[in-house]
C-alpha cells in the first residue's frame, strides 16, 4: 500500500534500524555463538580452496577456475551480510548509515546476480565434460572459462547499479526500522513513501531474467547430465556421476527456491519473518555447503589438501 506524502512535509531518513534475525532476548546469545561459527568455518572453508586452487598447477583447469571463483564470491558474501546479522545478535538492534545501507545493497545484488549465473556456467561446464567430452578443450578452453566468470561478475556488476540507484532515489520519510538483519530489497521498498511502481518493475523483471534465466541454462545442463549418465554402461559409473549430480542439484535446488520465492515476485513481501529464514537459507547455508559440495568431497582437492598438510609437517 502506497504512502504518498507531501514533498514540503517529508524529512529524509538518515540511517536505518535494523531489528535483526530474532528478538527474544533468550535466542540472541545461542544464535549469536551458532551463526559467529557457521561465519568462520564459511570463511576457512573457502579460503582453504582458493589457496589450493592457487597453489597446485594439477588444479589449474576450467572446473576449478568456476569454483575459485565462487569461493571469493562466498567469501565475500558471507561478508557482506554476516556482520549485521551479528551485530544485531549482540547489540540488539544495528543502526545503519543511509550510505552503509545502499552499500550493503549494491554489494549484496551484485553477488546474488554473480552467484546465480556463475552455477548456471558451473552446469554448463559439467554438461561439456560429461555429455561432449571431446570437445571439452575446446569449448572450455581458458579463453571461455575466463569470458564466463567475467560476464558472471560485470554482470552482477550492472544490474546492481540499476537496481541500487532506484531503491536509492525513493524517498523515506519514516519509519526507518527495517525487520530484517541486512539492508535488501523487499524491506526498503516497503519503507518508501513514494511510489515504488517502477521501481517493483525493474526489480521483478532483472529477477526474472536473471534467476529464472540462469535457472533454465542449470536444469537445461543437468536434464542432459542425467540422460547421459543413464546410457553409461557401467553401475559404477552411473552411482559415482548421480552421487554428484545429486548433491550438486540439492544446492542449486534450494538456493534458486529461496531466491525466487523472494525475489522474482511482481509485489512486495509483507512477511517479513518468513523473508528473514529464507534469507539465511541463501545467505548462511547455501555459502558454507557450497565448498563442501562441489570441492572438499572432489578426490583431487582432497589430494591436494593432503600434500599441502606433508609439505607444512617435512
């Protein structure tokens, strides 16, 4: 619902309140412990495979040039929305400069927008060795993998700054709290008090192609994974190849539910507190299962890890 208000009676708002992910006073110090946790076990997690990724040339090809990629982009992630989430488990509430806020806005639909296109080119890679294994060099030769990752970022890039700077050309007049622990979309848009019509619009159809675009490009590769995989002749083969497949798709499965539920919706979310546990789902879970997933159970990162663990010991 719209709150128009005259332009001579309206103060801008200066900073933001943030109410945080729980507000029972008995939650807080549990939550607080759990989620400083999750948050560093995130952060050593892909640290650990950038720096193996870095360090071993036997890992230097496409696939993991995808997943150093999305561990810098994890790592900034977490980082992005983790320190208000704890600092409003701590202090109770989190107040948030204006500027801070779209800041935190900017970064956060830039790495959601790189995250979802850069799964989708991990899919797409996995298709080509599975499905097209012959042409693999060729089709991702270091060339594409880099084009990939590059048009994942710019273009996180862009549509963040049209999307910032129509959240940021509203008006807020008041109230300012948002019940939410970080600064995103659907919360600031229902503290406008100026028409967000436009602003709805850009936002819904950026989602749409987007999340649902990458979305497709995802089940496109892992529908012909599949395929491929039953016509293999061997058991074994087909067990290995659906044990990963599977988990993969468990990862991308609930990081697009979460994400879409959200985000590609023409109107506003009025429950915030379902909004609030959804948004830990992609901006919690799905950065710490991540690495586990697609890198920590893969044998050559393993082996990697291991002889990183004997030259530190010799």
């Amino acid at each position: 619902m719209e709150r128009p208000l005259e332009l001579g009676n309206m103060t801008r708002v200066q900073e933001f309140v943030l109410l945080g992910l729980s507000t029972r006073p008995d939650m807080k110090n549990v939550l607080f412990a759990i989620f400083l946790i999750l948050y560093l076990l995130t952060l050593l997690e892909n640290t650990l495979i950038i720096y193996l990724i870095c360090t071993h040339s036997e890992l230097h090809k496409p696939m993991y040039c995808f997943l150093g990629n999305l561990s810098c982009l994890e790592t900034c992630y977490v980082s992005v929305t983790m320190p208000s989430l704890l600092v409003g488990l701590w202090t109770g509430l989190c107040h948030v400069p204006f500027t801070a806020c779209m800041t935190q806005l900017f970064f956060f639909i830039s790495l959601i927008c790189t995250e979802c296109t850069l799964l989708a080119s991990m899919a797409y890679d996995r298709y080509v060795a599975i499905c097209r294994p012959l042409h693999y060099p060729l089709l991702m030769r270091p060339q594409v993998c880099l084009g990939l990752a590059m048009s994942s970022w710019l273009g996180g890039l862009l549509v963040s700054v049209v999307k910032t700077s129509c959240i940021a050309s509203l008006s807020y007049c008041g109230p300012n709290v948002l019940n939410h622990f970080f600064c995103d979309v659907s919360p600031l848009l229902n503290l406008s008090c100026t028409h967000v019509a436009l602003t709805e619009l850009v936002d819904f159809i950026s989602a749409i192609v987007i999340l649902w675009g990458s979305l497709l490009v995802a089940i496109a590769s892992y529908v012909a994974i599949g395929r491929a995989v039953f016509r293999m002749p061997s058991a074994t083969a087909r067990h290995k190849a659906f044990s990963t497949c599977a988990s993969h798709l468990v990862v991308v499965g609930i990081f697009y539910s979460a994400t879409l539920f959200i985000y590609a919706r023409p109107s506003r979310i009025e429950a915030m507190d379902l909004n609030k546990v959804l948004s830990v789902i992609y901006t919690v879970v799905t950065p710490m299962c991540n690495p586990i997933i697609y890198c920590l159970r893969n044998k050559e990162v393993q082996a990697a890890f291991h002889r990183t663990i004997y030259w530190s010991r010799g």
